[in-house]
C-alpha cells in the first residue's frame, strides 16, 4: 500500500477533528494579510536586520514537523558553520546600540539620492497603459528616518542578512503561505539569487561525488550542467505527456543494482521541474504528483522542485474552432485551477522548493526563494552567507515597490492572473502555427499547459537515410536545415539528462515567450520547409493550403 498523502496521513496518525479542522480552516488568504499584520509585533527592517519566516506565518497548531535529514546531507553542509559577522548583526536592532563591530560602509558614501521607478497599476498592466497610467516611485535614501517607508536606500545598498531583506522575506513567506499552505510545521522561506544558483547550492548540499541524481529523461540542460561538475550522475526517468512517469521512477529504485553503478547505493535525491517542463512542456497532474511524493515515501527520496513556471500555467487548448474556456474570475478561482504544488502536499518535509521571480517578473533581477524545512533552510543559509552574501539590495527594494507598496498580494495575483491569459494567447498562436505549417507525417506535438516551451517530435525513421545515417546526424541535419531557412531551435539531444545515451527519438524545443505572433508563426512555417527538406516531402500545407 502507498503511503498515505497530507491530511491522509495525519489521520493514520491519528490526528483529532480539531487538528484537521485547523489545518483546513487556518489557510492564509489575500483578506487576510491585514489582520495578520496588525496582529504582529513592529515591524523591523532596519540595516541587515535578522528576519526568519516564523515571524510572518501563522502558528504551528495542528500540524506534524519535518522529518530529519542528516541522513542525506553532504559531508561539506554538515562541515558549514554560521557565519559570527552575519549573527552578530542582530545586534543592530538594539535601540541605542553603536556598533563599531561590523564593516558595514555609511550611507552618506552611497553616490545614489534616489532612484524613481514607474510601475503599472492594477489592472493596466500593457506596456502602453503603463506608459500612460504607471505610478511613479521613488526610492530614497533615508525613507525609513523620514517615516516615508519601511525599506530606503540607507538599508538596501548596504550588507544584509543571507535570507534577504525582511521586507521581501515578509512578503514572499505570506505569498507561500497564500498558495501553498505547506502541510507541516516548521516550513521556512530565504531568499536566492535565483534559481540556478539555489540549484547549485542545493546540489553542495545533498550530493557526494559519485553520487546518482533522479530526474526527468530530458532535463534542464543547465541543472545537468550544473551537477556533473561536482562529480553527479544522472539517471533519466521515463516521460509521457504528463512528464515523470512515477513506475519507470519505482522500477529504477526497486531494481537499483549497486555493482552496475560503481558500487553507489541506489539514488535518493529527485530534481523535477513539475509545471511546464523544461525542455517538454509537460506538466504534471495533481494525481501525478501525488504518485511521485509517495513513492518518495516509499524510497525515502528527497525532492528538489524547481518550479519557475507554476504561474504560467494556461487555460486549456480548445483548437482554432472552439470557444475559448472562461478565465478564472477571482483569486480564489485562480489559486483553485492552478494544479497543486508538491510542496502542498509535503507533510514530511521531503522537498525544497524553488521559486522565482524571474519568469514572472524579470530575470534579471536576479531574486527568488526556496521553502524547506527548518533544518534544510538553516544548512541552505549556512552555503549563502560564505557565497552570495545577500541577494542584490536594488533588486529587492525594487520588487518591494512593486509588490508591496503598489500591488499588495491582491494586486500580485491580479499581474499572474494577467500573465496567465497573455501566455496562453503566445501558446494559441504557435500551436496554431504548428497545425497550419507543419508535416503530420513527420511532426507531432502536444499543446503545452504550462510554461513557456513546445515540444515537437520528429519521426526520424521516416527520414530517406534512415539506416545509413544514425539519429543524431539526422537531428543535426534538421537543426541545420532550420537555421538555412532562418529559424532557430533548440536540439533535443541538448537536454538528455544521460549524457552518453541519446536516447532514440528526435525532438525539437521551440519556445513561443520571446517572438512576436507574427515572427513566431513564420518561424514555424520556416521550420515546416526545413521538414519538408530534409524528409523530401511534397510542399504542401498541414490544412491543405500550398506554399
């Protein structure tokens, strides 16, 4: 039998009505934010000022703690201590307190008065509305003296703690909490420069070299990229259209041989990207998702989700002909159909998370977050404070502005929201794109439902030199015949998570985030005479219409 899953298993544990009834009834929402706040003690956020999630959350009633992961942590996060400068800035918020403890710089030598940002108000967020309705923010230096503000320059472009400002920790521990509500007590959120960087941290955590990593067949190439340098393998699990397939999962973990894999135990760690995978598109479902976390259970896995697209989730693909579904109508409908994340169904403690505002808000901001445990988080810390430092302070006084003293969470919702038809309107115009221009005989695809790429298949063994030339040849002859016609994609082969196996199909990444409508459906066309090319197909149109 699985084992059981969130509030399944808090009642085998033989949890009370009451603590179910609590960790039901004691969800965070968007209302809510206010009456939590008011409720909290003064907000402090001064110069590198210590902040952890537990002073923005709700309280721990009702839910089971993590689970230990000594077990799994690498010899290098175990050696890790904290950090005495960092620690010894908590100190600063000591009413006055004169430090000549810290080398933090003073502010009068900061060349920067202030800086003024114009952002869209809610609900003109286009370009053109916002060059007509934007508000203008200013940034100062000294917002906080001047009671202007609860985050100023003064603080921002100094030194601040690993976990990021409080201000920003404040906001996205609130934000986690509003989608996810993490079933177990002693979750916690720090801020990342990103999710790559996060990524390569978590791997120094978890992995010793040899060591095996799960993920899916095709991979983010720059996760792959990042591991094997600390001595990782990769063992690809099987794909279908939902992504992850959780029986390829269980049958390499039941079956794990250690004498064919240089004597290592078998792997325990799983990286999956769940919405919208990178390269595929897939997208798993809740029961999907469900299936993984258990069998994680049942191997006792750790899992990293990577998650930069869960807010790009789309409607449903009805087809050029059908009427589009109707988009959700509050934030309550919105956070219902989005598919729940593995960290909402996490009552061990089992996944980090992470999230960021880079496909979201801009990449090169170069801000996110993580959620895990308590240990997990404090061992993440640990690896931030002797690398990055601090997320970039101009990056996170900006999202500040934005998100908390334009948007609030309401307004947030309303831009991911907003985000969520613009890309299904992107993913409409290519998938079209591909029905109009495209050789069936040869090309097939599923429209994405998440995320920012589409994945086309190529039946490559219908190829005129299939058997005389081998598969990558064949796919490197298409990539090249593409760029001929003037379009660029992105090989398959690049994403393999086992680098020496190629696998024996053909696919082609396409994304349609980046190209106008018009660009993108001519790319497509470009792409159809590349096939047609190469497969010395006749030239006529998937619909029927000629060239």
């Amino acid at each position: 039998m699985a084992p059981p899953i969130a509030t399944e298993t808090l009642l085998m544990q033989g949890a009370s009505d009451t603590q179910i009834a609590t960790i039901q009834s004691d969800r965070l929402s968007v209302n809510g934010v206010s009456a939590r706040r008011s409720k909290a003690p003064k907000f402090a956020g001064g110069l590198a000022a210590y902040t952890i999630s537990d002073m923005y959350k709700s309280p721990r009633s009702g839910k089971p703690k993590a689970k230990r992961w000594d077990h799994r942590l690498s010899e290098e996060s175990k050696a890790r201590k904290p950090s005495s400068l960092k620690g010894a800035a908590r100190f600063l918020q000591k009413p006055g307190l004169i430090s000549l403890g810290g080398g933090l710089p003073s502010s009068q030598y900061f060349p920067l008065e202030h800086i003024d940002i114009k952002v869209p108000e809610v609900p003109y967020f286009s370009e053109e509305e916002t060059k007509a309705f934007g508000v203008i923010k200013r940034i100062g230096k000294h917002d906080i003296a001047e009671d202007k503000s609860i985050y100023d320059l003064h603080v921002a472009l100094n030194y601040g703690q690993s976990t990021g400002s409080a201000q920003m920790m404040r906001f996205v521990t609130e934000h986690t909490e509003i989608v996810h509500q993490p079933p177990y007590q002693d979750w916690q959120c720090t801020m990342t420069v990103g999710s790559t960087s996060a990524l390569e941290l978590a791997f120094r955590m978890f992995i010793e070299r040899g060591d095996y990593i799960l993920t899916e067949c095709y991979t983010f190439s720059s996760a792959a990229e990042t591991a094997r340098p600390l001595g990782a393998n990769w063992i690809g699990v099987a794909m279908d259209a939902e992504g992850l397939v959780p029986s390829d999962l269980d049958y390499i973990l039941t079956n794990w041989d250690p004498k064919t894999h240089n004597d290592k135990p078998k792997p325990w760690l799983l990286y999956t990207v769940p919405s919208g995978q990178n390269p595929t598109g897939a997208t798993q479902s809740l029961q999907r998702r469900k299936e993984i976390y258990c069998l994680a259970q049942k191997h006792d896995l750790f899992i990293i989700e990577d998650e930069p697209y869960f807010f790009l989730q789309m409607q449903p693909y009805t087809g050029p002909s059908a009427p589009d579904v109707p988009p959700p109508s509050s934030h309550e409908d919105f956070l219902k159909i989005l598919v729940p994340s593995l960290l909402s169904l996490d009552t061990d403690g089992r996944v980090m998370r992470l999230d960021s505002f880079s496909k979201v808000i801009a990449p090169g901001m170069r801000i996110g977050w993580i959620t895990a445990s308590e240990q997990i988080v404090e061992r993440f810390i640990r690896h931030s404070e002797v690398s990055i430092q601090n997320p970039s302070g101009p990056s996170q006084i900006i999202l500040f502005k934005l998100l908390e003293e334009t948007w609030g969470h309401a307004g947030y919702l309303d831009w991911l929201m907003n985000l969520r038809l613009e890309y299904t309107k992107r993913r409409d115009n290519i998938v079209y794109a591909c029905e109009t221009y495209l050789p069936r005989e040869v090309a097939s695809w599923t429209p994405p439902m998440a995320g920012m790429f589409h994945w086309i298949k190529v039946e490559w063994t219908k190829h005129p030199a299939y058997g005389t030339k081998s598969m990558l040849e064949v796919e490197d002859e298409i990539f090249h015949a593409a760029i001929d016609k003037g379009t660029l994609t992105s090989k398959g082969s690049w994403f393999r998570a086992e680098a020496d196996n190629p696998g024996d199909e053909i696919f082609f990444r396409t994304t349609f985030a980046t190209a106008t409508y018009e660009q993108t459906a001519e790319a497509v066309k470009r792409f159809g005479e590349a096939l047609r090319t190469a497969f010395q197909l006749e030239g006529e149109l998937a619909n029927g219409a000629h060239d």
